[in-house]
C-alpha cells in the first residue's frame, strides 16, 4: 500500500485539493494517515473504493476523470401551498 500526499490524492482523482479537505471535512473521507504536523496521508486506491461505495458522490468522468455529482433534496425544491410569491406586488 502506497500512502500518497493530499495533493497527489486530488490529482488522481481529477479533484482540487480543497474538494477533498472539503470531504475530509464534512466526513466522507477518512485519511489513513495523519501526521503530527496534521498532513494527511491516502491510499488512492482505498479511497476509490470509499467513494464508489456511495451512489451519486462520485463517478469516473471521460478521459478517467471524476466527476462529483451533487444531489439537492426534493422538500428543498417544493413551495408550500400557502407561500406567496416576494416579487409579488400591489
């Protein structure tokens, strides 16, 4: 197993370093590694089964890229019955 830094973890996956701080963050990826200074340490190959394993984060994108899919939940999108529209006016 061959731990990778951040950055060369990102490059693999067609991702910017801050998409997986942002990941490592919110907890869909957990490091293998992390050092005393606080650098995080991955094994690519582990972290493509992390991210294939949840339907809809990731999905290989032509020329072997990822592509990261957003899903917006559907009650975010509707508008109550009784909601009136603010550009409304008198």
């Amino acid at each position: 197993m061959e731990l990778v830094s951040t950055g060369a973890l990102a490059k693999a996956l067609g991702v910017s370093r801050a998409a997986v701080n942002r990941w490592v963050g919110t907890g869909l990826l957990v490091p293998d590694v992390t050092t005393p200074g606080g650098h995080h340490r991955w094994d690519v190959d582990r972290v493509r089964e992390q991210l294939g394993g949840r339907d809809g984060v990731l999905g290989e994108a032509p020329g072997g890229r990822y592509a990261v899919v957003c899903a917006v939940a559907h009650h975010a999108l509707s508008t109550p019955a009784d909601a009136t529209p603010r550009d409304t006016q008198e």
